[in-house]
C-alpha cells in the first residue's frame, strides 16, 4: 500500500472535503467532471483526472482560518453533477455546452475538472461567458481543434447549431496570466497582440504582485454589460516541481501559494461564473500525487472566493 493509498483517518469534529451531494435542483457551487483528452497535442491520460481530483478532495478539510473562522459546507450549497460522458468532438462538445448551461442556470459558480484544456471551449460556451481569464503558460491560440487551440475557437469559431450558442468572445476582453519565455512562439505572441488579448507574463505577474494583476484582469474581462467571465486554470502555468503530472509544465512556473492564491482571487468577483482545472494527467502525477492535490486545493481555493462574496 502506497502512502497515497492509505485510509484516511476519522474524526467527527474534522470534516473533510470532497462528500457533497449530487446535484438536483439548486447549489451554490456545482462540480462538473469533464474528461476531454482525445485532441490532446501530446499522449495524456487526463480523463483519469476528475476521478483522481475528487478522490484527492478528502485529504483536505472545508474551514478557512480567517479570522473569523469559516467552514465552507455551512456557508455554501455545494454539489457534485457527476461527468460528461464522451465529452470531445463536437457531439461531446454539444453534450458540455448543454450541461454547463443547465448547471448554470441553476448556480452561481460551475467548476469544471479536465481534462485536457480542450474542455475550455464548450465550459466556456456553455457559461455564455463574455470574458476569459486564463492561468497558463501558453498562449492556446493554435490553429485546428486540440488541447492547444481553445482561445483561438473561443475568439474565431462560429458555433454550429448543435453548439445552442452563438456566442463568441471579444478577445479585447480576454486576459491571459502567466504567458511564460521558451514556451511560446512569436507567431501567436503577434496573434494575441494584434487580437487585442491582454497578456501578463510570468515575470510581470512577480513584478507587480498578484493584487494588482487580479484587479486589471477582472476589469478587462469584465467589461461590458451584464458581464460573465470563465477563469481557465491551466495547471502548467506551476513550477514542474509543484505540477509533474502536467506534460507541459516547465522549471520556473508559478509556485503553488501563487496559483491558489490567484484563483481565490479572481473567484471572490461576482462576475466570475464559471471555471475549470485542465492539463493534469492524474496517470503521470508523481507518487505522491502532488499536482493532483494542487488541483484539488485550486477547487477549494475557488469555493473560498466564491464564499467571500457573502
């Protein structure tokens, strides 16, 4: 037995993450399983992942130290919806698009678990997002439909009938964080640039501090009238030490105090309405399964956010 794999002790005065109801009617917080891994640019087994989150969950308690001291489950309606099936191609982006756009409704904040970053199409489309703000080292303004092209689709594509959307995202309302040196090339450095998307470096970020970055890219994204902004969570934006089980992931990433604490960040903004953790492949995580916990705290971080708004 692994020490990842040993039972988790009990203690009735010590509740843990993770055992929330199906979802029915109504939530304030609603998780979603979507296992996109098919497009992949490189081999992956991210649809291990939501499986692999939620069972990463438990290892975590609901109380934020404060003061004053705050328990997540007596403050917020949260629930788990289960997966997507068959969730890539465009009849399992169909499937996404409906079934984020149900949750919606129905919610405040939607919480997505990829997955590859493919899943941030139809989230996003289903959220009816009109603003984007992703933590990544890439810029995914590729060409073609994969892990690597979300931005791109979200700006350029028109959605099909069966997509139950028309929407389309000004990219002068997309933000990207975390755009990193020698992972990128200049052809979509100049796309983004001549596109209008505002892009914050790894190094800008740690020169003007996470405070100040959250409030320009919240007043980008959320720009216009009734405003709704998705937060993509690209876990490869992290430091390969904190995040193995990203394929991409690169030495010199952010650090995970970093990542956690933008992501309480952005969520605590009311225009924020949805979200999703991507690029994890739960089968090449480290022994200890660090990136996968790092994933798990980055839902508890967003639920944190979420409470804040209160």
């Amino acid at each position: 037995m692994t020490p990842t794999s040993r039972p988790l002790s009990h203690d009735p005065l010590w509740p843990r993450a993770g055992s929330w109801p199906a979802f029915t009617a109504a939530a304030d917080a609603v998780l979603l399983g979507v296992p996109t891994w098919r497009t992949s640019l490189s081999p992956t087994g991210a649809h291990a992942t939501p499986a692999a989150i939620r069972e990463a969950l438990p290892r975590y308690g609901t109380t934020l130290m404060g003061p004053p001291v705050l328990e997540l489950d007596e403050v917020l309606r949260i629930a788990d919806a289960g997966d997507v099936s068959d969730p890539d191609g465009a009849d399992g982006e169909a499937r996404v698009i409906s079934r984020v756009r149900e949750l919606a409704e129905a919610t405040k904040l939607v919480i997505a678990l990829g997955g590859d970053n493919s899943l941030t199409y139809p989230v996003a489309l289903g959220a009816e997002a009109t603003g984007l703000i992703t933590f990544d080292a890439h810029f995914d303004l590729r060409d073609g439909v994969s892990n690597g092209t979300p931005v791109r689709r979200l700006v350029e594509d028109v959605p099909t009938a069966s997509a139950l959307t028309t929407t389309r995202i000004d990219p002068t309302r997309i933000v990207q964080i975390g755009i990193a040196d020698f992972a990128n090339s200049a052809a979509y450095a100049r796309r983004a640039a001549d596109w209008g998307i505002r892009v914050v470096t790894l190094d800008e970020v740690r020169r003007r501090g996470i405070d100040d970055v959250v409030a320009e890219a919240l007043e980008i994204a959320g720009a216009g009238a009734a405003p709704r902004v998705h937060l993509d969570i690209d876990v490869d934006v992290c430091d390969r030490s904190v995040a193995p089980g990203c394929p991409a992931s690169v030495p010199g990433g952010l650090h995970a105090w970093e990542l956690r604490a933008l992501t309480r960040a952005v969520a605590a903004d009311g225009r924020v309405v949805s979200a999703d953790l991507a690029e994890v492949d739960a089968t090449t995580d480290a022994e200890d399964a660090r990136t996968v916990r790092l994933a798990a705290l980055c839902v508890l971080e967003l639920l944190a956010g979420l409470a804040s708004r209160r």
